[in-house]
C-alpha cells in the first residue's frame, strides 16, 4: 500500500488530543447544565419509553456544543447515540470529548475512511443505535449538507431527525462553521424536528432533491444562515 493511500486510511491521534478532547468535554457538559434550555421535542424524539426505530441525528457542524449535554440532562435518554467525528487529530479530540458523554464515536469523513465511516454508520443503526451526523463537517462548506448523509437515509431506511439549535447569547469562533459556543446561563433553544424518511432505491436526481430539502430545512432554523 502507498504512502499516500495509508494516509486516507489512517485514524489519527495522541495524547494529547485525548487529553483536550476530555477537557472539552467536560467543558461542554459543565457549560449545557448551567444554561436555560427550551426544548421543543413534539415527536418525542429519544424518549426511552418508547420503542422507535434508531434514527439519523443530523444538525450543523457549528451547533453541535449543546446536543450531547442537552440529549442527557432534558431527555433523559438512556438510547446509545454513535457520533461521527472525522480520522484527524481533531476528530480524535471530539471523540474523546464525546465519550464523557457516553456516547460512541465513528471516525472517517468524506476525505479520509469514507468506505469505513459508511460501514460504522450502518452497522451501529442495525444494533439499535442512534447516529449524530454534521452534514457540512468535518471542513465544510457550511451549511451545505453532503450527500453522504441522505444515502446512508435511503440505504438503512433509517429517519432523519433535523435538529435545530438557536442561541439568545454566545460566542462564535473564527472557524470555517463559525462554530457557537453559548455564553454560561444564556438562554437557548432545541427543537428535533419530525422524522423525515428517504425512500430506498431512488435515482440520483431524486436523492438530490432529498438532499436540498433536507438541507432548506435546516438552513431555515438556524439564525445566521
């Protein structure tokens, strides 16, 4: 095998991505219980007394701060959540940081273990997991969601849920997404919308007009876009 295609399949991290990653973790977690939380939740989405299908969690790269903590603490959710998070160094970070949650991390991304990331994907919903994905991540172009998301939807017959997640009072990272973190006891707003379901086996001019609803929809519950 090349240098160059190890590299493509290579997950990558260290100490001290490991390190970082559970400091942001437990920042994350820490932050999200000192907010005000309004969670709009009419599907009653993860609620553990109800026996749905695992789902497809799909929100903006940039929003991601609040979900773990907020999919704990409000829910209440005892549901086993796998995240994708890329191979890099950074994904190393996120997936340690997820783990405070409890939560289970994929790693691969369109550029890097994509064949794989696919297979963690469908593997992980056909044992009962939910999945969180950032359509526009792991490097963007924000607020433009990958084909990658809809085909794993029109593959595993799995619903999306698009979640949506609006700030009273935050900062906003220099970053490619402009990635948000809430300010401590701000207010703010999480909605999982209804479950959006791809029919299986469509052609590619109907997985793409998928795809741009999909992507509308959640352009139009963000605040910047």
């Amino acid at each position: 095998m090349s240098e160059k295609r190890k590299t493509r399949h290579e997950i990558r991290g260290d100490w001290k991505s490991s390190m970082l990653g559970t400091l942001l973790g437990w920042v994350m977690k820490v932050t999200t219980a000192t907010l005000r939380v309004d969670l709009h939740n009419p599907g009653h989405i993860g609620d553990p007394n109800k026996a749905v299908p695992p789902m497809i969690l799909m929100l903006w790269h940039s929003r991601f701060f609040v979900v773990p903590g907020v999919w704990l603490k409000m829910l209440r959710s005892k549901r086993r959540v796998s995240i994708l998070t890329s191979a890099s160094r950074d994904g190393d970070m996120v997936a340690n940081a997820m783990a405070v949650f409890g939560f289970n991390a994929i790693r691969g991304s369109s550029s890097r273990r994509a064949v794989a990331a696919l297979v963690g994907l469908k593997r992980a919903l056909e044992a009962g997991q939910d999945v969180c994905l950032t359509p526009d991540g792991p490097r963007g172009p924000r607020y433009k969601v990958q084909a990658g998301a809809i085909k794993l939807a029109e593959a595993t017959g799995a619903p999306i849920v698009p979640v949506h997640v609006r700030f009273s009072s935050a900062w906003r990272l220099g970053t490619w997404d402009r990635f948000v973190i809430p300010r401590p006891f701000s207010r703010v707003s999480v909605t999982f919308g209804e479950p959006l379901h791809v029919s299986k086996g469509i052609d590619a001019e109907a997985l793409e007009n998928e795809r741009l609803k999909i992507e509308s929809l959640l352009v139009s519950g963000t605040d910047d876009a």
